[in-house]
C-alpha cells in the first residue's frame, strides 16, 4: 500500500511562531483568525477570478495532443499511454470543428459495453478498427448521457470558466478561439480544475493563508454519515461508495461510470482506508486487455499500478483549506481521503477510519460559490489588461501543459 503522509502537519497554525515579547510593527503582527478574514479571503480570491482571464493560466509554452475523431481508438489508447495522459480534445477534420473530449469516462463506456456484449477476442478486434467518433454510439448503447459539447474562450474569466466547469459537472474545460486567418475554430488549450487551483496556490499566497477554518465545516467533500441518519439498508459509510480488496474490479468500475466519481477509497474489515483506487488506474487494465480483467479483483488490479503511483493523500477533517491549496501548489493532487485522527481517537472512534473524500471538484465548487450561472457569463464589466504576476503563474511543467493527466 502507498498512503503519504496527512497534510495536517503542514498546517498554517502549526507554523505560528511562539509568542515574543519584542515589539512589532503592526503590519508583522498575525492575521486575526476567524470567520470574517476567511470569508475576506475568500472574496479576495474570487475578485481575483473574475479579473484574469484564461489566458493568464497559460504556461509560456505547452503542447495540445488534439485526437482527429476518425483515429481508431487502439491508436488514441496508444497515444494515451506514449504520452503519459489520460485526456485530449477531439477534432473533426472533416467539418473543421472541435469534437468534444476523449476522456478516461469514454474509455471506463467501452469496456463496460465490451463487458456485457462480446468475448474477449471480438472485444480486441473491434477496438482494433473501431473509430472515435463511434464512441457516441457506444454511450447510446449503454444508455449513458453523451457528454456536452462544452467549451469556453481563452479571453472568458477564470471566475466564469470555474462556475461552467461546476455547473456541468466538467473537470476540464476546452479554450477554443478562432483563428483570424482562416476563421476556422481552433483549439487553444483545456482548462482543467488542476491548473486553475494550482494558479489560485501559487499567486494568492495571502489569501489562502487566510484560508484557515476547517474542511468539514466549510462543507468541502463527502462525508459519512451517523447510520442513524442513512436510509434504511445502506451499506456502511454511505453514501460514500468504497470497496474492499476483493471486490471485483467490474463492481468499482461500475460505480465510476454510474455515480460520475473518479475513485473509491479501498478500506478493510473495520473501515480503516487501505488505499484507493481511481479511474485513472482503468488505462492500465487497458494496456493488460482490460475486457478481462475486470474480472480480477481490487487486490491484483492495484498490483499491477505502475511504481511511479504518487501514493494516497489522506487528512483529517480539521485540516483547513488553507493548507490543502498549499499542497496543491506542492504537489499534483486530486483528492484526499478524510480519515478519523487522534483526536477523534480520543473520542472512541479508529485512527485511519474513513470519514470522507474531497476532491477538486468540492474546492473548486465552494470557491466559486453556488451562484446562479447567468450572474457570471457575461464578460466582466472591467477587462483588466494583462498584468504581470507577482509570482508568476506559469508553475506548471511543459509535460502538465496543455494536456491533462487527470480523468
Ligand atoms: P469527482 O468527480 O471525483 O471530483 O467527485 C464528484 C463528487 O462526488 C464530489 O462531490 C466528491 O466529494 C464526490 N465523491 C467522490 N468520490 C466519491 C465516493 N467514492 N463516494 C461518494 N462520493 C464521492
């Protein structure tokens, strides 16, 4: 099992330096902590959003693998793999237009469509010729909904790109733009939850300090609830959705696709989280020939991940946001397991037992707000000029840029 440390020890009241004696100017002074500088913060933040465009996320270079729709889908695995990621915008060379995504969900639709329809061999032979642009079929078949069409302009601001992004339930945004010289559409970029927390983390150091009151009472995640709260007949956690080591990976697989979560904590007989396993580790069934092996269990599947898995992130529900934005500009992180720590110990719970998870989505969602979409999808009153960053942003590497390594 790879689990990483909790992010706890990291967190900004940690850090506070003892109190002196000394005499400091008023500005040294540590900021007052409480409710009204955390929701400061977080309208500081948002005003941030709404003054930069996405544009300003950009890196100064970066490479967009962009798929043409009549590419068999073996080869966009291929190049999925070759590549290191695990999305890419699709282009429909026949009409000169942007396609839609290809993303891990597409690929979790076709095995589960191979699961129930066909064997292993005419599985193997049909991915070999099938097309993208019949995995639209394929979802109809299933009877899944066929993803939007979604899209922004780069020149759109962060704020509204963030509120379309929660408000279909997106992870990743496409910029497109057209060129002024053919007037053909054109694909810029994709905006991702990532690359627009990890821009919050790194230019609004201030702020997300400020961010200090806990996750679980800021309402970022999902949590466990009491059992005498649940529905009558819930499996235990609920509404979590968790598996065990041996539950088959056609069970977990099944909730992704039906759910619209990108992982399923893995917890032992007493609830404590053993790992976690994420839709991202479906491409690697895809390389073994996943239309088998979803038979295999939890337990094979993870021995199968690759070495270079960056491990779980786990933190207890009093880690603050603060500090959960700080790792994000830290490390690439998209989500956390909320697991009971010593302090619920003390209080007869299970040190490691599950409590909840928090993914991109849920810090993204609260950082935007729920507003209402129309408020935000007309261009800012004041478009600012672009305006050199105090720290600049351009944080990701050429490998992160323009693609995407998350589902
Ligand atoms: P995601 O698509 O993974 O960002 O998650 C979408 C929403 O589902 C978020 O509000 C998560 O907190 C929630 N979620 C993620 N994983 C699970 C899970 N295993 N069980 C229940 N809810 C989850």
């Amino acid at each position: 099992m790879t689990m990483s440390a909790a992010i706890s020890s990291n967190s900004p009241r940690m850090l506070r330096r003892a109190t002196t004696t000394r005499r400091r100017a008023g500005s040294q002074l540590p900021p007052v902590q409480g409710q009204e500088s955390h929701d400061n913060a977080l309208n500081m933040l948002r005003n941030y959003l709404k003054g930069r465009t996405c544009y300003d996320v950009f890196p100064v270079s970066f490479r967009l693998i962009v798929l043409d729709t009549k590419l068999e889908v073996k080869k966009a695995l291929q190049c999925f793999l070759l590549n290191g990621v695990v999305s890419a915008p699709l282009w429909n060379s026949e009409k000169s237009c942007f396609a839609g995504m290809l993303t891990v969900s597409d690929i979790i639709h076709l095995i589960q469509y191979y699961y129930h329809t066909s064997n292993f061999a005419t599985a193997v032979t049909d991915v070999e010729t099938l097309r993208l642009e019949s995995l639209r079929d394929i979802e109809k078949a299933l009877g899944v909904n066929t993803p939007p069409l979604l899209w922004a302009s780069p020149d759109q601001s962060l704020y509204e790109a963030a509120s379309l992004l929660m408000q279909t339930h997106a992870r990743r945004l496409p910029l497109l733009d057209n060129d002024t010289e053919t007037g053909h559409e054109m694909i810029v970029s994709i905006m991702t939850q990532y690359r627009l927390l990890k821009f919050i983390s790194i230019n609004c150091t201030k702020e997300v300090a400020l961010l200090h009151l806990p996750l679980r009472k800021l309402g970022i995640g999902t949590y466990v609830v009491d059992p005498k709260d649940a529905p009558e007949g819930s499996p235990p956690f609920w509404p979590l959705a968790t598996a065990t080591m041996s539950t088959p990976v056609f069970d977990v697989v099944h909730e992704f696709s039906g759910r619209g979560i990108s992982a399923v904590p893995i917890i032992d007989e007493e609830g404590i989280v053993v790992n976690l396993y994420e839709t991202v580790d479906v491409i690697t069934l895809v390389r073994l020939g996943a239309y088998q092996s979803l038979d295999l269990t939890i337990a094979q599947a993870l021995n199968e991940r690759s070495p270079d898995f960056p491990g779980v992130v786990i933190c207890t529900a009093s880690d603050s946001l603060g500090t959960l934005l700080q790792l994000i500009n830290k490390r690439r992180v998209h989500r956390l397991v909320v697991v009971e720590g010593e302090e619920d110990e003390k209080r007869g719970g299970r040190k490691g037992r599950l409590l909840g998870i928090i993914t991109l989505t849920d810090v993204l969602r609260y950082l935007v707000g729920t507003a209402p979409l129309h408020e935000h999808t007309e261009p800012p009153e004041v478009k600012l000029p672009p305006q050199p960053q105090e720290n600049p942003q351009q944080g990701q590497s050429q490998q992160e840029s323009g693609t995407t390594s998350e589902a």
